[in-house]
C-alpha cells in the first residue's frame, strides 16, 4: 500500500465514523424527524447542510476541471454562474414562500395546491431528476476509491452505498442534516488547504482568489504556443447563444431541486430559512470563489509537466492516473479511450489544440483536476488523502438528500397520501426506509454506468429540475390563478420534451449536435419555456382554483401569518 492509499484510508475511515455516530445519535421514530428533521434545525446550521447538499461531486470533483479543459477557462463559467445565480434565484424568489406553505416536498406543495393528479406527476418528476442525479454522485464515489485505494469502480460504489444506508435510513433527515454539517466542514478544508497550499507555491500569494490573476497571461501565452485558443477568451468552445441556455438551465434548474428546497422545512420558521439560505451562500461562496484558481493553477502544471515530453518522462502523477484510465489517448470512432501512444512517432506526446500542426494524442478527463491537483502540485500524502476524503463527502451528503427526496415521494406522496390514508408513524417511516433502501440500489447501479462524466449527469438533473418544476412552482406561489390541469400538463410536456431531446442527443443516436447546435445541458431552459407556455395556456381554459387556495396564494406572498396561513399549517380544513 502507497502513501497516498494509506492516507487515504485513514481519512475515509475517520470521517466515515464521524457520519455513522452522527447518525446513530440522530436517529429517529416519527415522520416530522425522518422528513424535515422535526423543523429545527439552527439557521447556521441548515446554512452548512444546505451547502454541503447542493455543493455535490459535481462541484468538488468536476467543477474546476469543465472551467480548465472542457470550458478551456471561459466557458466554464457557465456553471459558476448558472449554480451560484440559481441559488440567490432559489433562496429569494421561491424558498421563504414554500416554507411559508408548509408542506414537506415539491410533490406535497403541488398536491395541496394544484391536486392529487398533479402530485403525482411532481413525484414522477421528483424520482426522475433524483436519480439522475444521484447518478452523478455515485460515479463520483466509485471514481475516489478507483483511484485512491485501488479498487474496481464496481466495489467502490458499493462501499459508498452501504455508508449512505447507514446513516439515511437510520436518521432520515435529521441524521442527514447533522451528517452534512460534517462533511461540508471536511470537503470544504479538503479543497482550501491544498489551494492555498499551491497558489502560495507558484504565486508566493496564499489566497487563491488573488493569486491566480497572476499567471493568466502566462497561460494564455502557453495555450496559443500549443494551437489553443487562449484561456480568457470569450465564446471559443460554446457559443454565445449556448451560454446563455445552459446558465439558465443550471440557474433555473438549481432552484427547482427537490433535495435543496426541501431543506428550507427543517428551519424553524420562515425567517430562520431565509438566514438558512444567507449561511449557504456564504458556505458556498468559500469554494465556488476559489474553483477557478483551482482550474487555472492546474492547467498551467499540467501543461508545464507533460508538454513536450516522453511516455517516459511523464511525471508520477500522470502515470497514476494513466493507469486508471481517466489520461488516455483521444477518443476512438468508437468511443473508446485508448491508452496514450505516440501515434506520429516523434517521440514526444503532443498535447495541442485544433490550430497545431501536430495531431493532439493526449485526453484528460474533466474529474481529475480536483483530484490530481495535490500531487501535480507536489503536496505531501496526507493533503491528497484529505482532498480524497473531500470528494467523497461531497458526493456522499449529496447523495443522501437525493434519496431522501425519493423516499418521501414514494411514503409520504404515494404511500400514505394515496394508497393508505390511514397509515401509523411506524408504517409510514417503515415504507419510507424500505423505499431509501431500493433507491440506493438503484443509485448504485446508475453509479457503475453513468451516462458522462460526473458534472455532465449532474447538468442533466438541472435541466429536467428546470423544464418540469421551477415554472408551477413560481407560477404556484405568484399567480394565483394557476391551474391544476395547467400545471399538470406544464409539467408533463416539459418533463418529457427535455428527457426525449437528452436521449435523443446522446452518442449513440448520432445526433450530438442537436437542434441549432444545442446542447443537451442547454436545454433544459428551452423545455422550461414550453412549460411555461403550456401552464399558462391550460390555465386560461380549465377551473380556476378555489377562492380559499386563492387568497391562501395571495396571503403566503406577505409577512406575517394570517389565521388563514396558521390553519393551513396546522392541515386544518380550510373554509
């Protein structure tokens, strides 16, 4: 066993006893404790859950490597921006007023306020966008243990799933909810330490923010040497068109999760989420500011470390990662990533971009970079140990939400609101936990084959998040003449027409350009449009809400609480 596995091992093992004896003092016996945490959760420390929740794998593992290679610096900003804006969007525009209303998940709002058909197709939606992006996270998980313990992706995913059992069946969303405080304090000191480590070590500058202005221009200076566009310039990779799309499908999409909005019932009233949602943004600032020096620092080693050099004269980091599959040779016909070859016979491994005059051989995926960033840096053992223990509990509190949304879809917005009205706390709690424990088998297997790398999944989840709740929820809280057949189809045809355009965009169909070039992540703000247009178009033809759910609309909108929103709130019958 290397260092580095060593480290890591001891890492994973600490902090996953952290978790489980978070949990096992967490634990609950009724569904108030198992859905919202018993709704008193401290204002701080919702803020770091909330944080540690949304801020998934994609954020720690990918983020900074889409804004290096895949965005080559500016178009990478797409998801700094789509996810930061989204949560301010999520945090002002839509979080105080749910809560306000009182329900536990998406599904329970839009059962209460549309009706029991549209419930049903939330918690469809729900399940959707759950597991996909779920999926996400466990590839996540198996990638960390692929690379850091020498483990098969396969028995790496399968450790992540019996950990995430622990601790969500056993707690529900209280256990969860302290668990995540854990592991946001851990993923975020696994992604500071290292960056401050490395921006003092090539800028002499130890906060990152600033140290990276630094070496800009040498790096957009070695990218044109190579036959790169340079690092800062604007709409090379994505057009300008492209770039508005996916923002607006990860901003709007981000404040249509599931698994994020329903972290604003475990605070104890409505001012306390909104000081929830100001913590978060704070928490959350404290990596998304720093991933782009973390992008910029990476590429500038990377290139100084490998360009113009030999298979054997790579350095250590790259023949690690060589090994593992995720450096490779560029992709095939096929699809496939062969290993790197000299394939021109010059003796060197070309890294070059599309103005070159010779071939690029060299492809490294989007995941390392995060990963990778402490040995390319030459930081010690324990730092890449640490960062390892990051990146799983990124995916880990992530992971754990998501499933949680699942299970409640299933035991409180199908079990107990439609098949068994009558059920007991024991009832309802025994089916949400069998339902946690079926959704984890599931994650597990979208974790062995995910369909991209792990931001990419993640990106899909925003866009169907995006075209199927985010518009009858706005129009559900803000307009009160929203109908439940208009809010129903709304998100049926959004659901559906974006879930079709991803499918139909993969690969293997051959249609990866799209229509009018865009992307599968981009268009997600599209099928919100027609979802839209739908909701309101129905709305104009169908019943009109009932007078009492129409002043109740009209009266979550303002401070206070009326008698009208107290009696809704205590599942009084409204008169």
């Amino acid at each position: 066993m290397t260092d580095i596995q060593l480290w890591t091992l001891v890492f994973a093992v600490i902090t996953f006893s952290i978790y489980i004896g978070i949990a096992y003092r967490s634990r609950v016996s009724d569904t108030a404790g198992f859905y919202v945490a018993g709704g008193g959760i401290p204002a701080y420390a919702n803020g770091a859950a909330i944080a540690a929740d949304w801020m998934s794998a994609a954020s720690f593992i990918s983020l900074a490597g889409i804004v290096a290679f895949a965005g080559n610096g500016y178009a990478g900003s797409v998801y700094l921006m789509g996810w930061t804006g989204g949560y301010v969007l999520l945090a002002l525009l839509l979080a105080p007023y749910l809560r306000k209303f009182g329900k536990y998940t998406i599904p329970d709002f839009v059962g209460d306020r549309y009706n029991e058909t549209a419930r049903l197709v939330a918690v469809v939606a729900a399940i959707v966008v759950s597991f996909v992006y779920v999926a996400g996270q466990m590839a996540g998980v198996g990638l960390v243990f692929t690379r850091f313990l020498n483990v098969n992706t396969t028995t790496g995913v399968v450790i992540g799933m019996a950990i995430v059992f622990f601790y969500a069946v056993l707690g529900g969303m209280k256990g969860i909810t302290w668990t995540q405080v854990a592991q946001y304090t851990v993923l975020i000191i696994a992604y500071l330490i290292p960056a401050v480590a490395v921006s003092a070590k090539v800028t002499g500058v130890p906060l990152p923010q600033i140290g990276f202005g630094r070496i800009l221009d040498e790096l957009n200076g070695l990218q044109q040497d190579l036959g790169f566009a340079q690092y800062t310039e604007a709409f090379t990779q994505t057009s300008r068109m492209n770039m508005v799309l996916i923002t607006a499908a990860l901003m709007f999409g981000t404040a249509g999760l599931p698994h994020v909005i329903v972290r604003f019932y475990t605070a104890k009233s409505v001012r306390a989420a909104r000081f929830s949602a100001l913590w978060a943004l704070f928490f959350i600032s404290l990596l998304y500011t720093t991933a782009p020096s973390v992008a910029a620092f990476s590429k500038l080693q990377i290139i100084n470390d490998v360009s113009g050099k030999s298979l054997a004269d790579m350095p250590g980091w790259f023949n690690t990662w060589a090994q593992v599959g995720l450096i490779s040779g560029p992709k095939a016909a096929d699809g496939s990533l062969p290993p790197v070859t000299d394939l021109n016979g010059d003796g060197v491994i070309n890294f070059t971009g599309a103005t070159s005059q010779t071939a690029n051989e060299l492809f490294i995926n989007n995941d390392i970079i995060v990963l990778a960033s402490p040995e390319i840096g030459g930081l010690p053992a324990p730092i890449v140990g640490l960062v390892a223990a990051g990146a799983l509990a990124a995916a880990l509190s992530t992971a754990s939400g998501l499933l949680l949304v699942i299970s409640s879809s299933v035991a409180n917005d199908v079990y107990y609101k439609k098949i068994n009205p009558a059920a007991s706390e024991k009832q309802q709690l025994l089916v949400g936990r069998i339902a946690m424990g079926a959704a984890i088998v599931v994650a597990g297997y979208l974790g062995i084959n995910p369909p991209g790398f792990v931001a990419q999944v993640v990106a899909l989840a925003f866009g169907l998040a995006a075209a199927s709740f985010f518009p009858v929820l706005v129009l559900g809280i803000f307009w009160k003449n929203c109908t439940a057949k208009g809010a129903m189809w709304g998100m049926i045809t959004g659901l559906v027409v974006t879930m079709a355009y991803m499918v139909w965009t993969i690969d293997i169909y051959g249609n990866s350009d799209g229509i009018w070039g865009i992307p599968e992540t981009g268009f997600g703000t599209v099928g919100m449009i027609i979802n839209f247009v739908v909701t309101i178009a129905v709305s104009q033809f169908t019943e009109k809400p009932s007078p009492i759910m129409q002043e109740l609309v009209e009266e979550i909108r303002y401070p206070g609480r009326t008698k009208l929103v107290a009696a809704h709130l205590k599942g009084e019958e409204l008169h």
